[in-house]
C-alpha cells in the first residue's frame, strides 16, 4: 500500500447501513428482554400481578435505555469517522492496517518511533512529537485496535505487537536505524523490538516506563487480571455507549493536549475495540510478554535513557524502585525524574514534554556520534 493511500476497507466498514447496525443492536439487547420475560413467567400467580408489572416496567426501560445508548453511539461514531479523518497513513501490518504520522524529514537518521502507554494513540505524542519533527523524522501511530488502526490478531503480547510495528515501517519506506521510546506498557514494546530486531535500533528512551515484573508487586493480588476483566466488562458495555459516558480516561490521557488531538482521544476511548484490546494486553502481560521481555538479551552499551515522574498517586515507591532497576540493562544508561510530573502529563503538558524531546535529542546524538550518554 502506498503512502498516503487510505485502506478502501475501512472506508467501506464505517459506511455500514443503518439496517445493519439496528439488526446489530437488536442481537444484543434482546437476550435482556428474553432474561426479563422469563421471570415474569416464573412469577405467574395472580397475587403477585404488581411484580410481574414492575419487572415488565423495568425490562422496557432497560431495552429503551440500551437501545438508546446503541444507536447513540453509532450515530456520534459516524460523525467522528466524518469529522476526524485519520491525519497520517494507513500501512498493511501483516493483513491489518497501522495508522502511522510521520512528521519531519530524514536527516542522516536515526528515526525517532514513538511507542504509546497501554491504552494511548498517536495523539498523545503531539507535543513531543512536534517538538522533534525539525531535527529529524519522527514516527507515532496507533496500536493495533486504537485509534484509526485495525484490530490486531490474537495474541497481543509485546511480541505480536512489536512484530506489527516492524512490518508497518518497513512497508511504510521508513528503514532503520531507529531510536524507540517507549511510553508506560510501550516500554516492554520496544525492549522487545530491541531483542527482534538489534541491527536496526540505535538507542532507547523509556518514557516513565513499565517494569515486566511489576504486578507481581503490587500488594492487590491477580491486579492484572482484575485489570484485564475490567477492560473486558467495559468493552461489551461500549456497545451501548458507555465510553462516551464514561469519559474520566479520556480527560486524564488528553489533558494539556490540542483540541483536535484532545478530540481524537475521546473519540478513540469511546470504541469497543480500545477496551477490549487493553484487556488482551492486560491479560497477557505477567504470564506472557513478562517472559518474553526476560528473554530478551542485555543491551550491552546500546543508549538509554530513562525518564520517571515525581508524582506517583499510587504505589510510587514499588515503581519508582522498579524503575531504578531498569538503569542496569546498559552499560551507556542515565536516568532522570522530572519534577512535577504525573505518568500522563509527562507528555501530555508542553513544559513536561519538551524533557522527554531533550532525552531522545540526546540519544540520537549519542547514537550519532557512538558516545556515552551524559548524566541526566
């Protein structure tokens, strides 16, 4: 596919009739009403006709409300799809489509790629982006089932999806070497992007950066899978428009960003697709990508630099340690805490942002010039 080119699928998917969209609606609310009904019938005597009416009640407004919010979400996805057209490219994958945003030109590389957190789009990256876009060529893109892209292929560990990102660039005409910086979840992406392919990347940000074993730390048993059921529950409740109800992840993800990326933000976490692709991750992450990211080889003197955050609401201390821990993968490492700083508004504010655009500058020099890395 070339550059620029928009998949004619996708065009053709968003542009499903109405009739099919209520026949969908329709599949999905009447188990509820088939489940109300049949408790009416339970009840059956004459003594309890008020019971039978009050469920009968309740089974209406229930279908009334589900319906409601169906159609709703729809009719407000259609007019996304109209009114936010995807501003970068959309590059087969591997049988799916990746909506990358290439911004800058190459200038004697490396290329900057920008992996995002667990549930973040392309947008997140503005400021940071931006900021690097006149030194060079710098990449973001959706992740599999975010954003503009196409749903991803089970499994979904950092495997399969660094594996997607390296089909999407080469088919893309955007070779190595790359430097990778890897925001939260995205730092276990781009390790293993690292392992996959060492030849081409030259150096390492990680953005406040997850550590592989860190919900084995924390002291909520099974926390991830309590996380990974969560997603799921909220995925099938999108169907009736629970993501624009819903909307605290949105704010939190896009404060401090433009309107037009804010807008791309809520328009993607009010998608069935976004939750149900964070509860694959989730779901994957300790018994899977944990062990695939333990395999990776060490990075002898490759550049990294890591980046933390002074505000941790919960668990700083277990992720700040964690953290720490990740300064031993290279032996041309250096760390810094930005103060102030949540995880989110690291690269959601401008003045937080434009340390992360400082961390990678130094990086690709490092890289450039094949010297260590200067203390944070």
């Amino acid at each position: 596919m070339n550059q620029g080119q928009v998949n004619p699928a996708v065009s053709n998917t968003d542009r499903s009739s109405a009739a099919n969209r209520m026949a969908f609606i329709i599949r999905r609310v009447m188990p509820f009403v088939i489940i109300l009904l049949a408790l009416l019938l339970a009840v059956g005597a004459a003594a309890f006709a008020w019971l039978r009416w009050l469920l009968l009640i309740v089974a209406g407004l229930l279908a009334l409300l589900l319906t409601a919010g169906a159609v709703y979400h729809a009719i407000a996805t259609r007019r996304e799809r109209r009114e936010l057209p995807p501003r970068g490219i959309l590059v087969d994958a591997g049988g799916f489509y990746l909506h990358l945003i290439s911004m800058g030109k190459a200038a004697g590389g490396p290329v900057v790629v920008l992996e995002g957190g667990m549930a973040s789009f392309a947008a997140n990256w503005h400021w940071v982006q931006t900021g690097l876009a006149s030194t060079g060529q710098v990449v973001a893109y959706d992740r599999a089932g975010f954003g503009w892209s196409e749903p991803g292929p089970n499994p979904r560990d950092v495997r399969h999806i660094a594996e997607e990102l390296h089909t999407a660039l080469h088919n893309a005409g955007i070779p190595g070497p790359y430097v990778l910086a890897g925001w939260s979840f995205g730092g276990l992406v781009v390790r293993l992007f690292t392992d996959l392919y060492p030849d081409e990347v030259a150096g390492l940000v990680l953005v406040d950066a997850s550590h592989p074993d860190q919900w084995l730390h924390m002291p909520v048993p099974n926390a991830d899978r309590l996380l990974a059921s969560s997603f799921r529950i909220q995925a099938e409740l999108c169907r009736f428009g629970f993501g624009r109800l819903a909307t605290a992840p949105a704010k939190t993800l896009s404060a401090g960003l433009p309107d037009l990326q804010a807008r791309e933000i809520f328009a993607g976490c009010a998608q069935r697709s976004c939750y149900r692709t964070e509860g694959e991750q989730a779901a994957l992450w300790t018994g899977v990508s944990r062990e695939q990211v333990h395999r990776a080889k060490p990075l002898d003197d490759l550049p990294l630099y890591l980046l933390g955050v002074s505000e941790q609401p919960l668990y700083g201390d277990i992720l700040t340690r964690l953290q720490e821990d990740l300064g031993t993968l290279s032996a041309n490492s250096t760390r810094f805490i930005v103060q102030g700083a949540t995880h989110e508004s690291l690269v959601g504010r401008p003045e937080y942002a434009q340390r992360v655009v400082d961390a990678i500058l130094q990086v690709v020099e490092a890289a450039r010039r094949h010297t260590p890395l200067a203390a944070g």
